[in-house]
C-alpha cells in the first residue's frame, strides 16, 4: 500500500466533485474510474484494455451522440510503465 499514491488518488476524486458541483463548467459532467496499476507494466495495459472497452464504446465503435463520452488515460508514476499503456492506446490512435 503506498499512501502517496492514496492520496493523490483522492485529490483527484475531490477536484472532479468539486468541479461537478460548481458552475465552472456549465452543462458538462466529469465522470472517473480509476484503476491502479500496482507498478506493473501487464496490470496497467490490462486495465487500460478494460477502459477501452468501458460500455461497450471501443475505439472501432464510432456512435454519434448529442452528448459524447471522452475517455481518457492519464499516465502512471513510472515511465516503464507509462510507456506499455502508451504503446497500446498509439495502436488505437489514443493520446496518452
């Protein structure tokens, strides 16, 4: 268990809430869903997979929709594994 990266976690829960509940975007909706990599490359590409596939909306599934969903990665605290995930969504043509 590492702490630091506990808390970072919840600094980011906190600042999507808050964001949520303000007036700051007016009309727009931050979701989450956060998966730790435990600082493996496999761990990391396998949840990155599972974003991907997230309500059955992959990247070959284009839908047009009033109201769109946008996914995205942010990158681990370790470049190694930084990288593996990167590797993976560049195949899907999803920045990282």
């Amino acid at each position: 268990f590492n702490i630091v990266s506990f808390v970072r976690m919840l600094a980011v829960i906190y600042t999507i809430e808050t964001i949520n509940n303000s007036s700051f975007l007016p009309g727009v909706r931050l979701g989450y869903h956060i998966c730790d990599t435990c600082c493996h490359a496999s761990k990391a590409i396998q949840s990155a997979e599972h974003l991907l596939e997230f309500n059955n909306t992959g990247p070959g599934q284009c839908e047009l929709k009033q109201n769109p969903k946008v996914k995205t990665i942010i990158g681990a605290r370790y470049s190694e594994v930084s990288i593996s995930v990167a590797r993976l969504l560049s195949l899907y043509l999803v920045p990282q």
